[in-house]
C-alpha cells in the first residue's frame, strides 16, 4: 500500500469533512452526549475497514496529539465520545501497539461540534494497486429536531462492484414514494430525515430499483438522538447495514457496532387504482392524484388510466384522491387489506342521489384472487359504471345463447362488481342488455379471456357520455407506471 497516497486522502477528507462539522450556534451539544462545555467539541472514532491496517489484522491504536487515548480498536468497534477543547489538534491510528502509524492528521474542531469518524474499506483508485483509505464524517447536530423524533443520516462504506451508487429505500412504500436516499455515492454521508421514534423496515437497492440486495432491515429510530447507519461489508466480505445510536458508549470505552437484523416476514397485499370516472373531479378536468395515508402515491392519473399494481403492508389504510397537483380532496376510504389480496378499486362515475343535485362518487373493488382457477382457464370478473336512466340494473349476456342459457350475469345493480366464471381462455362475444333481454343496448364486443389471470371489465360512459365496456386483464402495468385501459371492440 503506498503510504503517501494513503495518508493523503485521509487528511483530505477529515479536513473538509471535521472543519465544517457542527458549528451552528444553534447547537448547544446534546447530541444524546448530555451537553457539551462551552468552546468544547465532542468526537469519536468507528473502525468498519475490514483492511485497516490490514485484512489479517484490523487492531489500531488511535492518538491524539501524539498520546495513545484509545488502544486495540478493532474492526466493527466504536470508541465512545470524548470532549476535546476546540481548536486544533492531531489525530493518528497506529498499528496496535506499535509506533507505526497508518495516518496523522491535523485539524480543526469547532465549538459545540459533535462528530463521528467512521474508517472504511479502502478502494483502489490505480492500475498499480494503490489504495486508499476512506472515512464517513457525520455531524450529530441535533438543532431543529422535532419532539419525539430521531435524526437518521446514512454512509456509503462498500466499494464492491455493483454498490459504487445504492438507493436507501423502505420497502413497503418503495414503489409509490421512490427512495428514501437516492443515488448514495460510495463514501459520502447524506442526511436522510428526521422520522417519529419507531422501527423502519429498510434495504439498499441499486439506483432506481425496489428489490432490496441488502435487506430488509429493521432500522431502530430512536427519540432525541441521531441513529448513523452505514452501508459496509463484514469480515466476510458481505454486506451489512451497521448502526450507531445515540451516544452508543461513553468515555474512552468501546462497543461492537451492531448490524441491522433481519426484518421479519411482514404480510403483504397487492392494490391498484383505475379512473373511470368521467367527472372526476369534473367532466373538463379528470386528473387526479392518488394518496396513500396522507402522502401522494400516484400524481396526474387521468380518465381511462390505471395505475400498476403497488405492494402495501397488509392492514389498514386509508386511499383518496384529490384533484391533481392540490390538497383538495374529492373522497377518502379507509379500509383493510388482507394478506395476499390482489385488489383493484375503480373510480367511476358519480350518481345522483337526491332533489338537489348533489353527487356522490362510487368505486368499483375487484378481488383478484386466483385460487382454485382451472389450467387454462381465467377468471371474470364485472363491474357496472354507469348510472344513465334505464341502466341501473343490467345483465351481461352471451348474445348467441342468451334465448337459451338466459343471461351471463342477471341484474347487476349499478356500483356493484359480481364473479362471472372461470372461462377457457379464448375470445368471448358478450353484450350489455336490460334486464331479462336478450337485445344487447351495448355490443356486441368481442372480450379477451386469458388463461391464468382475472379479466376485469368494467361498463363505464366514455367522454362524450356513451356508453363502452373497458378491459382491464392480468397485471395491465407494473409499479407506478400508468396505463390506458382499453374498450372492448365491436364484435365482427
């Protein structure tokens, strides 16, 4: 390893990292490290390079201004914190009990400052084999942190192939929210938000993706203290998510820095959004966004669009839609979502329910369960959307053996959604007809029934009022693509 090249960038990096660390005046030092004296600066030093010094041997001595104050600090330890006067002084790491040091370096600690260090794995920069050690400055300012929360920052630690960018993300809400952190470059630090006390299921994701490589992970957040987690490999090479909370240890004591465990199983359930509503939230303007639990999941979705299928913890939630790009609401629904429910909740049109005018918006549910569906076959669901005079009750019909089998589905009351059957895939010629006719007032269309998946249609007014059978069949989209939700065509 080439000192010179070595030493050079840790120097650098403590210095641009440590100098601008926590010199607010809004900070008075609690940091979790119970205040800190006027013109004092509290720091400490983590070790999570699995080559420091070296891979066989990770066992340093850190010095301040040139007096061992932390011997054998190994890999996945941590010092705890310790108060220096403000101003500058020199750091070292010496091979244990040696004089042989790996890096110095002289800075600067503000007043107030609060800081941890964190060594990582070191990364060849050159074709000579070069490396270069690397460290994590966090600052553990506390300023402005809200009551009952936790300050929660992250760094990048594993330089192996395929994690040089890393996404931080929550899995559950992943595909509706994005990333928590995005794009986190291999050694750098980024705060990631201030979050209510509670544990968080995380994972790390390459750029722009939701499946966890490392993960998930449950994330404790605690009150009033700053939770550091870091992204490096164990002495196995693999990846770990490392935590360091609060305080974590005191005095000149050290502690093993603990890996996330494993979160457990949690049930999910599958759920998408389609509008066919064409007066939502009016006929001249139907663009919506959707939010889940408070927080906008899907902006922009338009008449005759469906969102893909999203993955939500099972259990309760509450949907809305507002209109597109504001707060304001059109309706919200809470509801439970069982495990492993596949569910799509169709906005349709609204229906007037009394003298004065006034509208009320209905949604269409769709249970997508495909349990028990016959090889070869798809399952068919409908739902009826459209509320004109003479169509608040419909049956489906097969017009070509409606005078002999009678309808498909009989009186399908406006809003609601009934099972058909489990159909053979093919091409099926149907028909919307009033009830106990075997005239079809819409079709007849040809509908498509595909083998192992839930053909939903859906009869809904189009724009201009008229009415049309939708299809929405199998998945339709992924994530929080949209799609246009085709209508049946005319039967040939």
């Amino acid at each position: 390893m080439n000192k010179t090249t070595f030493t050079f960038s840790v120097i650098a990096a403590l210095a641009l990292g440590l100098v601008g660390c926590g010199d607010s005046s809004d900070n008075n030092g609690t940091g979790g490290t119970g205040g800190t004296p006027t013109d004092m600066a509290m720091v400490r030093v983590a070790h999570l390079g699995t080559d420091l010094p070296t891979a066989e041997n990770t066992a340093v001595d850190v010095t301040v201004d040139g007096d061992v104050a932390i011997e054998d600090l190994t890999f996945a330890q941590s010092t705890g914190f310790v108060s220096l006067p403000a101003g500058e002084h020199t750091f070292g790491i010496n091979v244990a009990g040696t004089d042989t040091e790996v890096f110095s370096i002289t800075t600067t600690l503000p007043a107030d400052s609060i800081t941890t260090v964190v060594a990582i794995s070191s990364v060849n920069v050159d074709d000579d084999d070069q490396d270069v050690l690397n460290v994590l400055v966090f600052d553990g300012d506390l300023s402005e942190l809200p009551e009952g929360s936790g300050r929660v920052l992250v760094g990048h630690g594993f330089d192996a192939v395929g994690f040089e960018n890393v996404d931080v993300i929550l899995p559950a809400t992943c595909p509706m929210d994005g990333a928590l952190v995005s794009d986190l470059m291999f050694a750098t630090v980024r705060d990631v938000a201030d979050l209510p006390a509670n544990d968080y299921v995380v994972g790390i994701a390459a750029p722009d993706s939701c499946d966890s490589a490392v993960g998930p992970l449950t994330a404790p957040v605690t009150a009033d203290v700053a939770t550091l987690l870091i992204a490096a490999a164990d002495g196995t090479g693999t990846p770990q998510v490392y935590a360091i909370v609060g305080d974590f240890s005191s005095g000149d004591d050290m502690t093993s820095i603990p890996t996330l465990p494993a979160a457990a199983a949690t049930d999910m359930a599958m759920v998408r959004v389609a509008h066919l509503g064409t007066d939502l939230p009016t006929a001249e303007n139907t663009a919506v966004d959707v939010t889940v639990d408070g927080d906008v999941a899907i902006e922009g979705l338009t008449f005759a669009q469906s969102t893909g299928f999203v993955s939500l913890p099972a259990g309760e939630h509450t949907f809305g839609i507002n209109v597109a790009g504001t707060d304001t609401e059109v309706f919200s629904v809470t509801t439970t979502l069982p495990a492993d429910s596949i569910t799509t909740v169709v906005a349709i049109s609204s229906v007037n329910v009394d003298d004065d005018d006034q509208d009320v918006l209905n949604v269409l549910v769709f249970d997508g369960d495909l349990s028990e569906l016959a090889a070869g076959s798809g399952r068919v669901l409908v739902g009826h959307g459209f509320d004109a005079m003479g169509f608040e009750n419909v049956d489906v019909i097969l017009p070509a053996t409606c005078a002999m089998d009678g309808a498909l589905v009989p009186d399908l009351v406006f809003a609601t959604v009934r099972d058909v059957a489990d159909l053979p895939a093919n091409d099926y010629v149907v028909g919307i007809a009033a009830p106990d006719s075997c005239d079809s007032a819409v079709g007849p269309l040809t509908a498509p029934v595909t083998a192992d998946v839930a053909t939903l249609l859906i009869a809904a007014a189009d724009g201009t009022g008229t009415p049309q059978v939708y299809a929405i069949v199998g998945d339709f989209s992924s994530g929080d693509d949209m799609t246009s939700i085709p209508t049946l065509p005319a039967a040939e």
